[in-house]
C-alpha cells in the first residue's frame, strides 16, 4: 500500500488524475494539493467508496504536512499552454513552480518516487535534479519525467490509420516531450502495420505535434487534460507495480547516469550531449534499474534523434542554469 501525492490536484490535469488514483487498489492515502480549490475537490472525491484516505492540503503552510510521509508524489503544477505557444513559452512561471515544489520534497519526503508533469518536462526534471543534489538528496532512479502521453498518442494514431491494429500495443517513444525532440519508434510495429515511408513521416509529425491538435480545439482553454490524466495514471500505476515487486519497464525522460552503459547505446545516436533523454527502462523497488535498448532503429528514426538531441541539450541547460542561479 503506498501514500501518493497530486500537487495541482485541482487543475485540469490533477482532478481527473486524483480521480483515477482514488480508484487504485494499492493507495492507501491520496493527498491532494493545490493552492486554490483544493478542499471541494478533495471532498468530492473522497466520497468514492474504495479503500484509499483523501485528504485536502491548500496553500504553502500545508505543504509539509502533504508531503511528509508520501512514497509518489506527481506534479502536474503550472500553467499550460494557450494556442500558438510552445512548451518552452511555459518555462518562466512552471519551471519556479517545480523548483519551489521539488525543494518541498527534498526536505519533506527525499526518497519519494517524483513524477514530474509540468512542462517544459525537457527542463522541469534537470531542474528537480538540481534541487535534489543541492539538497543532498537526489537519487537519480526515482525522478521521472512523465512523457507517457506521447507513447499513448502513438498507438492510438496507429490505430486511426490501420484499424486491425490494437490500440493498447505500446510502441516506445524516446527523446524528449515536445514537438520535435519526440521521437516515436514507430518501426517497432512496423511487421504488424506495413507502413509507406510516406506514411511513417506524416504519423512522426502527428504524434510529435498531437498535444497541437487538443490546444486549438480547446482554443484558449489549455491543453490535453483528460488524456494526460489517463497518461499520468498509467505511469503511476506502473511505479507502483515497481515498489510491489513486480518487474516493470516504462519510457520516461530521467537522468541517465542511472545507467550509463545502457545509455552507450543512444548516445552513440545523438547529434549533442545530453544528461537527461526519454528511453525505455526498467523499474524495480527503488526506481529505475536499466536503460533498454531499442534494435533495428531506421535512418529515420536515427536521424530524429540526432535533431530531438540538440534540442533537448539546449532544454536542459536552461534547466540547469535556471537552478543554479
Ligand atoms: P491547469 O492550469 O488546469 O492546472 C494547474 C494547477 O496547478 C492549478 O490548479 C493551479 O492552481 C495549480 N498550481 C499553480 N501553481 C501551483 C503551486 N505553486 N503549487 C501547487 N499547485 C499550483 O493546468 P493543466 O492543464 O492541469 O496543466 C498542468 C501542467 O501540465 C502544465 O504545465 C501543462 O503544460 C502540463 N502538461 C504536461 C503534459 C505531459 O505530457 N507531461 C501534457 C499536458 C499538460
């Protein structure tokens, strides 16, 4: 049984993912955070019948008090993107946000696994990573930024174009988490769906600029909620299933020093040297055990992360730089 936290839980993306952790098995205690809104929501759904406590926790002053104890802790914190805005356009308010939350962390709950939302996630997650290591706490495998969204997207944007397809095949996506610095593998179902070349580039682009299509439709309203929610608690539930026991791998944007030798393999790929990068991984009890490698990447998909790795370079010196300022 594990203690999650939701900081933001009463956003766009933290209810609907309060939501569906209330509905897990495995939660004890569901802490709910946020600097406004945060009681009616926690009432709301604390009258769900399964087992779990939620409790509410508003403002700075109850900060502590969430964390203390807490074994997850998902941040979707921040603003999000309006039409014609770029993930990066966010880093000015989001990425004080995460460094402010992530140093509650560090003092309050420094073994707690910490997934990060709040985007840029190219930047957000080295700039934890610098807050854990001022603090002295950092511990690479159990910092996450959570890409799962771009993975979802893939298989279901497969599926729109080949309807034999199984939707809830995973198909890696590696890199990074934003326009181009997402790179989908898509040759790893490519037996299954016999895609063109032609085909293969116009998916790439869909699946990198997919969060696009949800921030014109909602037109100002932001940006993909309920599917990040969905997202977000697959990614929890598999980090459970970790801490259970139960061998799990997953893609997500961490430090890769976690492995350095089984990074080897990407890095010899990329165009830029990056600390941080999407790759598939395995997790265990105390977090991410193993870098995966991908066999049989195309000149296309090699190409693409030459370019997402330039990008994602320069994302985390802003990171870095931001944090150590
Ligand atoms: P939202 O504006 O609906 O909700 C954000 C919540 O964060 C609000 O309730 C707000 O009060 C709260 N908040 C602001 N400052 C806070 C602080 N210091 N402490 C605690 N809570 C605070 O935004 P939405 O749509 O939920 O998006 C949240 C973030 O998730 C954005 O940065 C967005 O870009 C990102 N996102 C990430 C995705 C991914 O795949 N990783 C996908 C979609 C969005």
């Amino acid at each position: 049984m594990v203690n999650v936290a939701v900081l933001g839980a009463a956003g766009g993306i933290g209810q609907p993912l309060s939501l569906l952790v209330k509905l897990s098995k495995d939660v004890s205690s569901l802490r709910l955070y946020d600097i406004v809104r945060c009681p009616g929501v926690a009432a709301d759904i604390s009258h769900i019948n399964t087992n779990s406590q939620v409790q509410a926790f508003e403002g700075n002053a109850q900060l502590k008090d969430c964390l203390t104890g807490a074994d997850i802790v998902v941040i979707p914190a921040g603003v999000p993107r309006k039409p014609g805005m770029t993930r990066d356009d966010l880093f000015g308010v989001n990425a004080g946000i995460v460094r402010d939350l992530v140093q509650a962390i560090a003092e309050n709950c420094p073994k707690a696994f910490v997934c990060i939302i709040s985007n840029p996630v190219n930047s957000t997650v080295p700039i934890a990573a610098e807050v854990l290591k001022k603090n002295g706490v950092y511990d690479p495998r159990r910092l996450f930024g959570v890409s799962t969204l771009d993975l979802v997207r893939a298989s279901r944007f497969v599926r729109d174009l080949r309807p034999s397809f199984d939707a809830g095949t995973e198909i890696p996506v590696i890199g990074g988490h934003s326009g181009n610095t997402i790179v989908p593998i898509i040759s790893s179902v490519q037996n299954a769906v016999h895609f063109s070349e032609e085909e293969i580039k116009t998916l790439t682009h869909r699946i990198q600029f997919g969060g696009d299509e949800v921030v014109q439709a909602k037109n100002g309203e932001g940006s993909a909620t309920l599917s990040m929610a969905y997202a977000g608690y697959t990614f929890v539930n598999s980090i459970i299933r970790a801490m259970n026991g139960t061998p799990t791998t997953v893609c997500s944007y961490i430090d890769v020093s976690v492995d350095q030798s089984g990074f080897e393999h990407y890095k010899n790929l990329c165009a830029d040297q990056v600390e941080y990068f999407s790759v598939p991984v395995s997790i265990g009890p105390n977090g991410v055990e193993k870098i995966l490698p991908l066999e049989n990447l195309t000149e296309f998909e090699k190409d693409l992360i030459k370019t997402a790795s330039s990008a994602i370079a320069q994302n985390i010196a802003s990171g870095v730089n931001f944090a150590r300022k």
